[in-house]
C-alpha cells in the first residue's frame, strides 16, 4: 500500500493489478473439486482412531497434516491468478472504481478472501466434525502421538493447538503434563506455527478490511 499511496502511476504496479485482475484461464485445471487428499487420509486416521489403533491413527493424521498444509499452500498461492475460476465467480471488476488505489483495495480484499477460505473449504467436507478442521485434526493427533509413545511430538502439537485456541483448558492440561513428561516446554513445529500465524493474520487483514468498508 505505501508504493501505492507515493506512487500511484506506478507502471510494475499497474501490471501486477492488471495481471491478477483478469481471468488467466490456464490455471484452472490445477485446481480440482474433488475432496483433498488430507480429507481423505483424514477419514482413515479417524476410523482407525474409533478402534483405537493409535499408531495407526497417528501415522495417518500427521499424513493428512501434511497434505492439509500442501494444499492449503498451493490454493493460496493460485488465488490471485485463479480466484474467479477455482470459486466460481466473477473477477472483481476493477473499472468501477475511481482511483487506481481502490483498484488495488478492492483486488487485495478478493484476493485476501479467498486465501481465508483455502482454510475454510475443508470444514464442509467432513459432517462429523465439531470444530473447524485444523483444530480437530490438531486435537486427535495430539491424543494419537501420545498413545504411540511419540510425547514430544505430541506435545508439539498441543502447542500448536493452543495458538489457535489459547483459552482451551484440557488442551492446556494436556500441554503441561507433556511439559512434566519432557521436563522442558516443547515449541509448535515450525511450519505449523508458520501457517497458523498466517491463517491468522488472513483473518485479521480481512477483518480490518471489511470494517473499513464498513465505515
């Protein structure tokens, strides 16, 4: 935004807008509509969580975790470009707008929108669940790694849980019997911790930007 508040005859700029704007047809094929394979491996960890095969279970959550941040991160990375196409809905049309900054506003809010339900697609997926996807996958896995043996993974992943739900009170428990368990403070995987944080400085941009247009 600082480029284009000084700058707003900006060439690159007025390309970038331009480029993400339109309808680029070719992305389209690389985004499918069918279930993603950590929905998939999901439903698997959870039928063998039910009979309580817990190294079995773990093995298959920490499969769909990692799937789940794949696809999440390539949908992300197509919104820009395939936005319209992978929603099925129009490109926003940016000539409806008086300055080239409310061009870009009003791009960045599409754009923002659509990273926040790269998230959000997964929850309708499975009927069963009782909170959103990543915190249920999060909360199994974490119960599953502990029945396998794996503490200190598990214990990661309470961690990362609680970046999502800090005021979760048996996860917190959980959390600090594995901290008297290791003896020290296990810390959420990296990239978990980095994805969180960006799910969740989505919501608070599009947040930010929903109360503007509020106003």
């Amino acid at each position: 935004m600082v480029n284009l508040k000084y700058n707003p005859n900006s060439e690159m700029m007025r390309k970038n807008v331009n480029f993400y704007g339109r309808n680029v047809q070719d992305k389209s094929s690389m985004l499918l509509h069918e279930n993603p394979n950590s929905v998939e491996r999901f439903k698997s960890a959870s039928a063998a969580y039910s009979k309580e095969d817990y190294q079995k279970a773990f093995t298959l959550f920490d499969d769909s975790l990692s799937l789940y941040h794949v696809e999440v991160k390539r949908c992300k990375t197509l919104c820009a470009a395939g936005y319209d196409i992978y929603e099925g809905k129009e490109a926003p049309d940016l000539n409806d707008t008086n300055s080239f900054q409310d061009q870009f506003v009003k791009l960045y809010h599409k754009v923002v929108e659509c990273r926040y339900r790269c998230v959000g697609k997964f929850d309708k997926e499975i009927d069963y669940i009782v909170e959103d996807y990543l915190p249920q996958m999060l909360n199994y896995l974490q119960f599953s790694a502990y029945q396998a043996n794996e503490i200190q993974y598990a214990g990661q992943i309470a961690a990362a849980y609680l970046l999502i739900n800090p005021d979760d009170q048996t996860m917190k428990s959980n959390y600090n019997f594995y901290v008297d368990t290791l003896g020290y403070e296990p810390d959420a995987h990296p990239f978990l911790t980095e994805m969180i944080e960006e799910n969740l400085l989505d919501m608070e941009v599009l947040a930010a930007i929903v109360g503007k247009k509020r106003k």
